[in-house]
C-alpha cells in the first residue's frame, strides 16, 4: 500500500507540473481491513514497529487527502 501510495504520489506532482490541478482523492482498493485501519489511525501501533516508515507515509497521505482508502472483498 505505501508503495502505491508513492506512486500515486509521484503522479500528482508529474500532472501538476503539466499544469493538470486534482481536486479529488485517488481511491485505493485493499482487501486488508489491518492495513487499512493502520493507515487511518496515526496512534503508533504497538505491532507495527517493522513498518514504522511506510505506516506513518501512508497515514500522512490519507490526511492530505491525496489517497482515499476503501476496503474492496478479495474475491472481486
């Protein structure tokens, strides 16, 4: 998911610097409610010290609303 993020990142600064303004958040699909909820909630989690870095990317992501998470079931 931080990956994604940073790549949807990435785009948002290519496009705005073709002069393309966004004025929505990009929605990311993910069938993991766990991950989810780690990138919502900016409380640092006690069992996410090894993905210290790409947690808290993601989170600050979904606050400035470049990315809107949205849980989707793993077999659509």
């Amino acid at each position: 998911m931080a990956l994604l993020t940073a790549e949807v990142t990435w785009l948002w600064w290519l496009l705005a610097d073709f002069g393309v303004s966004i004025t929505t958040s990009t929605l990311v699909l993910s069938d993991s409610t766990s991950a989810i909820s780690v990138a919502r909630d900016p409380v640092k989690h006690e069992f996410t010290k090894h993905i210290c870095v790409d947690a808290f990317y993601t989170c600050a992501q979904v606050h400035d609303q470049v990315v809107a998470l949205q849980y989707v079931p793993s077999d659509l």
